[in-house]
C-alpha cells in the first residue's frame, strides 16, 4: 500500500485518540468530492445511500460491486473512507477474514462489522458468532498490517431489541474481540449514549445522527463521544429534494428548482486540482 494510504490511515486513527469529529458518508464520487471540498476530516460510506444510487435495495448490492464503490471512493479524495462493510458479506466468519481482506485492499481507512443477520425472524446473531467475526475481520487487519481501524457494531435497537444492558454487553464483548472503535446506532437518548461511552471507554464510540435529533456536536463531545455519522441520511435529504422537485414538475410547476445549488457552483468542484 502506498505512504499515501498509510498517511490516511494513521491520521484516522488519531481522529479517535481525543475530541470529537463528523463523519458524513457520500454515496458516490460527486457527493465524496462535495463533502471534501467542504472541509470534513474523513468520509464514510453508506450501504443504503450507495445501495439506492444503483437502484437497488440495500443490502442487496454484491460484493464485487461494494469494494469496486470503495476503491473508487478512496481514489476520488484524499481523505481517509471509512467502509460500511455490513455483517461482512459472508455467511461464515472465515468467508468475513477472506472479504475484510479485500476490503483493506481497496485502501480504505476503516471498516466496520455489524452482528445484524438481515433475518427478519432472528434479526441478530447470537453473541458468541458475532464476537467470532470481529476476531476474524482483526485477523485479516493485522495479517495486512494492522493499520486500519475496526469498527464493531451492535445493531440492537435497529434490530427491535432495545435492551441497553445487552447492547453494553456486545460492545465490550466486540472491544475484547479486537475493535478498535465501538458503535450502536439506534441510540439516542443522553442518558443511553453517556452509559454506552462509559461501558467501552477507553475505546471510543461512534454515535449515528438520522432525523428528528436534536442533540448538536457540542452535545455529544460533552458526554464523550468520540465520532459522530449519519449513515444514509445525506441521501436520504438527496432523495428528498429530488422527489420535492420532481413532485413539482409532475405538478406542472417548477417551483422545486429553487433551493438548487447553481451550475457553476457544482461544475467548479469537479475541475482540475480539486483535490
């Protein structure tokens, strides 16, 4: 991996040693370069937004399609990208090292595992095989040289099991395994998130912001989070103004063009020397 790549990594990596940071996810390369020139320190991916970019439901984009948006994505800017790398694509924890592998190929800066199985009968996996596959994912870091930090996540409140304790449980379970950074998205009370920072300290926490939080960077860097994303919701705000327009349109108006950013503003970002 080039000492380009290797900068990316340490610099993320020291993004998690103190303070707290935004780390908006982009969809494709546009968005990437828009969030870049913008000032972000580093940039993750999103299953869901670059799922409905292609046009299909998210999870549902292959492997080989994931790690070709990745490599594209670490191409297009010069700041780390952290991958939304979901249950690691594979049904056993050896299938999750052999992915991770070619994850950290792509010259990704981060990667998170998640214990969701997608089933809606049994929505997560049982503790002793998820805690296996972030041991697995830490095996295939460290065999590429370590320098990419592991995310662990516990999806219990997205999976309709809001149980805190358990949550907690998983978290430290997951840090014990080998993750680096700590997250369970779903969790948005102050109370629930200064109890989570607590139960993975020292490791830090990644806390996800969607709609309707009224909780501000302040806030959270006040009750020790580390890392703050938001998953699809830039998307999903894409998609809104989108469907806001095309209403319009459908409408016989054009009323929807107006919060548009102007065409020079938006070519600008694309030319030569934007990095």
């Amino acid at each position: 991996m080039t000492h380009a790549i290797e900068a990316r990594r340490a610099a993320f990596k020291a993004l998690h040693q103190q303070g707290c940071f935004i780390i908006p996810n982009p969809w494709d390369i546009g968005s990437a370069v828009l969030l870049q020139h913008m000032g972000f320190k580093a940039l993750a991916s999103t299953s869901s937004g670059h799922a409905w970019s292609v046009g299909q439901q998210d999870g549902r984009v292959p492997l080989a399609q994931v790690l070709d948006h990745l490599r594209q994505l670490v191409q297009a800017v010069d700041l780390p990208i952290n991958a939304d790398f979901v249950a690691g694509y594979a049904d056993t924890p050896k299938g999750v090292e052999t992915h991770v592998h070619q994850a950290v190929d792509t010259g990704i800066a981060g990667l998170s595992i998640e214990d969701a199985t997608g089933d809606p009968a049994h929505p997560l996996r049982e503790q002793s095989d998820a805690v296996e596959r972030i041991q697995a994912a830490r095996q295939a870091i460290d065999h590429a040289g370590g320098t990419v930090l592991l995310v662990g996540r516990a999806e219990n409140f997205l999976a309709g099991q809001p149980d805190l304790d358990g949550t907690a449980r998983r978290l430290q379970a997951y840090a014990e395994a080998g993750a680096d950074c700590l997250y369970a998205p779903g969790i948005h009370s102050e109370e629930h998130i200064r109890i989570l920072v607590q139960a993975v300290a020292p490791k830090p926490l990644n806390v996800l912001i969607g709609s309707n939080h009224t909780l501000t960077l302040a806030d959270l860097a006040g009750l020790g989070v580390r890392r703050i994303s938001v998953g699809g919701a830039l998307a999903r705000c894409a998609w809104g103004a989108l469907h806001k327009a095309a209403t319009a349109l459908a409408q016989g108006h054009f009323k929807g063009f107006d919060e548009a950013l102007p065409y020079p503003q938006i070519n600008g970002l694309f030319g030569p020397g934007r990095h």
